[in-house]
C-alpha cells in the first residue's frame, strides 16, 4: 500500500473484497463530511443530554411528590432516594436462606397494621388490619394490582398466566369465567370426586408399603406432590400421569415456573444479569411444556365433543366452555384455555405443600398425631376407603390441617387496587395494599404464642379468628379449590395415619422456601413403618 492510499478494513465494506483504494483528495472529503457531521451531532448529543437530565429532574421531583404523598404512613427507611426498598427486596430475593415473608412480618411487628414500602416511584402498602382485610378483601370493589398482575401475564417472554381466572382484572369478565367454573367444584361434584382420591390416596399407600419394607427414607414432600398431581390430571384433564410409578418432567417444570415467577415479579433485574440465563431458558421450556400439554389435552378433549361423545363435567370441560363465552377472539379464547388449564395444574402444589408441612409437624408433636390417630381409628377404622360423611367426622384432622395453613400459609399473600383514598386504622392510605395470611397469621397480637403448632386453637368451640386468617384469601377472589383441597387432604392424611407410622429423619432443617407457593425445605425426609402387621 502507498502512502497515498487509504484502505477502509472493514470487513462490511464491499470495496474490502475487490481491492479497491481511495486517493487523498477523497479521504479528505469523506474527513470533511465526517467533521460536518461531528458539528452537527455535537449540540444534538448535548441536546439530548439536557433533555435527558432534565427528564431525570423530573422524574426525581415526580419521586419526591410521591413519597410527599405517602411519607406519613410508617415503614422501614428506603435503601435510596430512587429505588426505594428495591435493594433490600433483591437481596432477600436472592437469598435463598431467608424468607421474605419472615421480612414482612418482622416489618408488620415493628411499624403496624399499615405500612409502606417504595419501589421506584411505585409504593406497595402492607396492612395486617383485620376491619381493612375485611373490608377490602369481602368487597367486589377492589380488583386486583393491575401493576402485579401485568408482570405475570408473561413469564421471561413466554405466555404464563395470561388472562385467566386468576389474573383477570376486570370484574365481570372474571364473574363469567368463576361463574362457568363453579360447577366443577360444588360439593355435588366434589362428592363424586371420592373415588379418584381414594383411588389415587391408595397408589401412595402401596409406594409407602414397599418403603417400609425395604425401610428407606422417602421425600415425603415429593411423594405428596406425585399424588396431588395424580389427582389433578385424572379430574381436571382426564388423564392418568401416575407420577408415583412413572418418571415425569411436570414436577420440575411446576418448580421451575413458580421459582421463575417470583423472580420475575420481585427483581426487576434477574431477567438482564446474564448467570441467569440457563434457568431462564429452562423457565421458557417448562412453560412451553405445561402450555403445550395443556393444548394436547384440550384439543382431545374438543374434538370428543365435537364427536357427540359422552364427556365428564369436570374442571376441563367448564374451562372450554368458559372459553367459548362474551365477545372473545379465537385468539384470547385459546390463550385463556392454556391459562386456566396451566393454572389449574399449578394449583395442586399449595395442596401438595400443606400436605407435606403437616407430615413435618406431627413428626415433631407426637402428642397430637396421637390424637389423630385416635379419631382416626375411630371414624376409619379399619376400612379400606373414606367415605364423604367420614371427611365430616374427621373434626380434629380438620383443626390440624388448619393449624397448618395457619404456620404455613403455602399461597401466602395477595393485592388489590384501591380507586379512592381510604382511611385504615387511623391512616390516610391513597393507593393500592397487600395482604398476607402468612405475617397475620404468625402474629402474637393476633395468635398467642404464634410459632407453636397448636390445632386447640381451631377447636369448633373456640373463637373464630377475624380476620386475621385467610389462606386461601377473602371475599369474591377467594380460593375456587378450597373443598377440593382440603377434601383431597383429608383422604390422604386418614390413610397414612390409618396405616403408617413415621418418624422425621434427624438433622433436617424445618426452614421454608419460598417457590412461589411456601414448601417444606428439607423435603420432609421420613422412614416409614406398618402400624399394623397384617
Ligand atoms: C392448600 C391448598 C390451596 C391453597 C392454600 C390455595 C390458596 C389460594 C389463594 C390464596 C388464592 C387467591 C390468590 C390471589 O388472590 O391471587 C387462590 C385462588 C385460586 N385457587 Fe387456590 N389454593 C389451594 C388449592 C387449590 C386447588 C387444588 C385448586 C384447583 C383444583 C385451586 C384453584 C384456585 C383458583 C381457580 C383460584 C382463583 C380464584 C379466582 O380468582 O376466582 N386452589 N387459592
């Protein structure tokens, strides 16, 4: 190359390939364009700099307005004047020995029965007031969080929650889906579910048998979390997964899209830190397998009733034919049946996880599984199956399934939007509140001695907790599976305490992990013996 040339190396540049050279003259005309341009974009950069700052100006004195606003409600300091308690959110987030939960509560005991968090320019206020849980919670009035709402219709790109029951906003559409829904889970139908719990209940018993034999430790959370899904699949979709016998990827997918879930709503930067990225990709995948399965099953399903077969009326049929009503596209139509399916088969992890937790507390109380053990023997007997009046007799399982909600709301908290400026104990409150079962739940001033595991304090003769205990919430959006669950759950703890012994394996720890729903962190490791020989 001359001194007079000049090469572009570039390997976008189409000249690059052909040998061709530029001549002084024009490298400097490209140079005078180039310092022409430099004039030109220099006040542009610094305009948009000056627009940039006083953007940033802006937003800060819009910040200062909005703590203005909410500064006389009490609440822990922020971590900065722009992210709020952001920080503190994150690290809690990202600590898996800690429970952001306990966190809350902690703030519930210190500020009271209002208090206020920031995150950015958007404040969350939590209340453990019982009059305001009440009368926000039982009325109609008060949607959900549209903000929290909108972080979980998609998860990591991929379409999670949509607009299904759980999410919808708006009342009425809402009202039509819960409305269609009801009949699968009246206490009619429900009635007709006994078989299928005792059914799937046994295939436990038979697993739980051969651990006793070969006398090997079991994840009782894991078994309890095959049977719930069992269930789930045979009378929400029609089909036998039999997970207690047969590998399945559903387990980890639930996990992955529940842990995803929270990681997505609570750290606004999980998403861009780029370690993250292979369980980002797993929470797409699992998301895509639960959507993708849920179409399967749906799409055999239409095509049976498209054929004039004859098809049960369970939680699938009233999910399509949710779908089919008001003024909906094809479009939404098929997002809101993935959701709801999707959702519907999240759901029986809360019931999998009380489960679990109640096996773990009665390890540790062997006074009160004692108890149990007695009216169990008393009602059950010796029988094979639970009969839907036993559920009924069983009082004191019903007290120790409550108890355990109770210590270990597995759904613990939810929202709702507030149009107007509301006044809770004593305090101007203008914007929307959180509520969580779990921190009322746990509060002394609320449950003497809270930590103790106490099923006395269901006794049907004792004091009704106002409102103060709501795991499966309040009012309107209140849990839709409440019967199903607690149903499900009776059948499966009579006939583990009717056949089984079980002891805790020690050492393990009786923390709680935050997965979306709260479950057991040890697993709940038990061995198991026969209660009888024979
Ligand atoms: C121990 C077990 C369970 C607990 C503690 C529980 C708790 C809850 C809670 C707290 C909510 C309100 C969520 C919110 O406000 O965002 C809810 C909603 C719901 N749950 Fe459950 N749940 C349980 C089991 C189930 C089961 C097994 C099913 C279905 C088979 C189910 C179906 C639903 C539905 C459809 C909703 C949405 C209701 C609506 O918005 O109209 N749940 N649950």
């Amino acid at each position: 190359m001359t001194q007079r040339q000049v090469c572009f190396a570039t390997s976008s540049f189409p000249g690059l390939n052909t040998g061709l050279f530029f001549s002084t003259s024009e490298a400097l005309w490209a140079m005078a364009v180039l310092g022409v341009l430099v004039g030109w974009l220099t006040p542009v950069f610094y305009f948009l700099l000056l627009l940039l700052f006083t953007a940033f100006l802006g937003y800060c004195a819009y910040m200062k307005y909005v703590h203005m606003k909410y500064d006389h409600i009490p609440g822990p300091p922020r971590d900065s004047f722009i992210f709020g308690h952001i920080g503190t959110f994150m690290k809690l987030t990202r600590d898996d020995d800690k429970l952001i939960f306990d966190q809350f509560l902690k703030w519930s005991e210190k500020y009271g029965p209002v208090y206020r968090l920031n995150f950015l320019h958007t404040v969350i206020i939590c209340v453990t007031c019982p009059h305001a849980t009440k009368e926000i919670l039982m009325s109609p009035k008060y949607l959900k969080d549209k903000q929290f709402h909108k972080r979980i219709f998609n998860l990591f790109g991929e379409r999670f929650l949509g607009n299904g029951l759980v999410t919808v906003i708006d009342h009425d559409l809402w009202y039509k889906q819960r409305r269609i829904m009801d009949p699968a889970f009246s206490s009619l139908y429900l009635r007709g579910l006994m078989g299928t719990f005792n059914e799937t209940a046994e295939k436990l018993m038979d697993k739980l048998s051969e651990e006793a034999d070969n006398q090997t430790e079991v994840s009782m959370l894991k078994l309890v979390n095959c049977v719930t899904m069992d269930v789930i699949g045979k009378v929400a979709f029609g089909v036998e997964l039999d997970l207690l016998n047969k590998s399945s990827p559903f387990p980890r997918a639930i996990e992955a899209v529940l842990l995803g879930l929270i990681k997505h709503a609570r750290d606004i930067f999980f998403e861009y830190n780029p370690k993250n990225r292979a369980f980002i990709k797993e929470v797409r995948e699992a998301c895509r397998l639960l959507r993708t399965t849920g179409a399967q099953w749906i799409n055999e399903r239409k095509k049976a009733i498209e054929n004039g077969e004859n098809v049960p009326k369970d939680i699938l049929t009233q999910i399509i034919k949710s779908a089919g009503q008001g003024e909906n596209t094809k479009a939404t139509d098929e997002c809101k049946l993935g959701c709801n399916s999707q959702f519907i088969f999240i759901c029986q992890e809360t019931t999998a996880n009380q489960l679990a937790f109640c096996i773990m507390e009665l390890g540790r109380h062997p006074e009160v599984l004692e108890k149990l053990r007695q009216e169990i023997d008393e009602v059950i007997g010796m029988k094979r199956d639970v009969s839907y009046d036993d559920l009924g007799n069983l009082t004191y399982l019903s007290q120790v399934l409550k108890e355990t909600l109770r210590l270990y709301a597995t759904a613990p908290g939810t929202n709702r939007d507030i149009p107007e400026d509301i006044v809770i104990d004593g305090i101007h409150i203008p914007g929307g509140v959180t509520f969580s079962s779990y921190v009322s739940s746990r509060m002394e001033k609320f449950f003497k001695d809270p930590l103790k595991f106490d099923p006395e304090r269901f006794h049907p003769d004792a004091p009704k907790p106002y409102y103060c205990y709501y795991p499966f919430s309040l009012g309107p959006r209140s849990c839709l599976g409440l019967n199903f669950a607690q149903m499900e759950a009776k059948v499966v703890m009579a006939k583990l305490i009717q056949r089984f012994d079980f002891t805790l394996v020690p050492g393990q720890s009786f923390d709680i992990m935050d997965t979306g729903t709260l479950r057991p962190k040890s697993g709940v490791l038990c061995t198991i013996k026969h209660r009888h020989s024979d």
